[in-house]
C-alpha cells in the first residue's frame, strides 16, 4: 500500500493509560516506580508488551475511554485520570492512529486491593504484568517513548506541585514523602535538607500520630486537603456539564 493509499483510509482514534505506582519488594531496596503493561495477542506487534489502551467509541468521551479499557485490562480505577499528550506520528502504527494517552498515580495498597477484586470477579485477563519503569522491555509502537515522557513530566512536576501525594497514604512520615521524591528523581537525596525544605514549604501539617517501629518513633504528616492534586482548570467544569 502507498502512502497516498494509507491517507485515504479513516484516521483512528485508540487511547492508552499510563498508570505509576511505587512498588517496594523484599530485598530491603528503596520503592521504584512500577506500571503495568498488557502482551498483545494480535498484529501488529504480537506477543510484544505495551500501555493498556483501545478504541475510542462512538458514544463516549476520551476520559470515559481510558478509564474504560484501562478497567477492562487492569481492574484498575484512579479517582483521576489527567491527559498527557496526544501521539500522532504518521508512522507510528501501520495505519493512521492517533493516541490520546492519559496518565494517573496510585497507592500500592490501591494497586493490590484493585488488582485482587479484578482477580475474584473473573474476568482479569493474563496477559497483564507489572513492569520497573527504569528496565523496561521494547514495547509496542511508540510505548517507549510515551512512558518516557511520563515519567520526564512526573519528574517536572515534583518540582512545583504535590503530585508526589499521589504515590502516598492520607498520612506519611517524612522518609515516606523523601523516598517517594527519590524514586521520581531517580537520585538520593540529603535526609536533613529535605526535611528543612519541606517544612519550610508550609504544605505539610503536622498530625499528633507517629509511627512505631525499630526505630524511634516517626511523626505523621499529611497534606493540606484543601488544594487538589492537580489543577484541571476551566474545561474541566465545562466537561462535567455536559456529561
């Protein structure tokens, strides 16, 4: 088929989700940054992994859709999904599919309780496995890059925003909070000028609960509920009325 030919076929619209999480296994190492993939079972591409995703229906939004095929595949349901970046490359797949990717953080012990209730209800499929986000294989298409540029806004958005809440409970001790900081930077950072910056920052509020355990006992904080994870701005009210 000719280029020419490939352009007068329908533009398809498919959405995939990136979904992160800090796994942390028994080998006494720091949490790392961990997504599930899902092995196509069809060309192009067979056998290869890549980001749970598919069409885009007819009657339903974009967000619907992500939220939809990434529940399908995973049994997994962040309470936000936030629109990464639209993929468009003309040679991206064999026919012309823009990819409209998505992305969200969850907690581990949401992972786990998610995944399980998938398991029991019989309908989770095999082919779904979890993958560290620093060794991950060839995927499919551009998967690679779109994880890529995941993780590379995550990176960014530490920076100037509390997107690191997202990996953590409502409570968390601030080993927590820096260990979480660690795995987005890829770098270990100083104990005691994390602290200092972090309680400068004033975002942090100080509970009267501490964590018990070999060591000596670690103060719970938590953030202030009253400023939202992420801001989606005015579109996201507009969205909401017309649903």
């Amino acid at each position: 088929m000719t280029r020419t030919e490939q352009h007068s076929e329908p533009i398809r619209v498919a959405v995939s989700t990136v979904i992160l999480t800090l796994r942390r296994d028994d080998d006494g190492e720091p949490p790392r940054i961990a997504l599930p993939l899902v092995r196509r079972t069809r060309a192009p591409h067979q056998d290869s992994w890549s980001l749970p995703g598919g069409w885009l229906r007819d009657d339903e939004n974009l967000e619907d859709a992500a939220a939809r095929t990434l529940h399908e595949t995973t049994g997994l349901s962040p309470s936000y999904l936030e629109q990464l970046y639209a993929f468009g490359a003309v040679d991206r797949s064999p026919s012309r599919v823009v990819s409209i990717v998505y992305w969200a953080l969850l907690r581990s012990d949401e992972v786990d309780a998610q995944s399980a209730a998938h398991m029991a209800s019989g309908l989770a499929p095999e082919n779904v496995q979890w993958f560290e986000a620093a060794t991950l294989p060839t995927l499919a298409f551009d998967h690679n890059q779109i994880v890529d540029y995941a993780q590379w806004r995550l990176r960014n958005k530490v920076g100037y925003s509390r997107v690191a809440h997202g990996f953590l409970p409502p409570t968390f001790t601030l080993a927590d909070l820096r260990e979480a900081y660690e795995a987005i930077l890829d770098r270990r950072l100083d104990p005691a000028n994390f602290r200092r910056q972090v309680e400068a920052s004033g975002t942090l509020l100080p509970t009267d609960q501490f964590r018990t355990g070999s060591h000596r006992p670690a103060r719970l904080y938590r953030y202030d509920d009253a400023v939202e994870l992420a801001d989606r701005g005015p579109l996201a009210t507009e969205e909401k009325r017309t649903r």
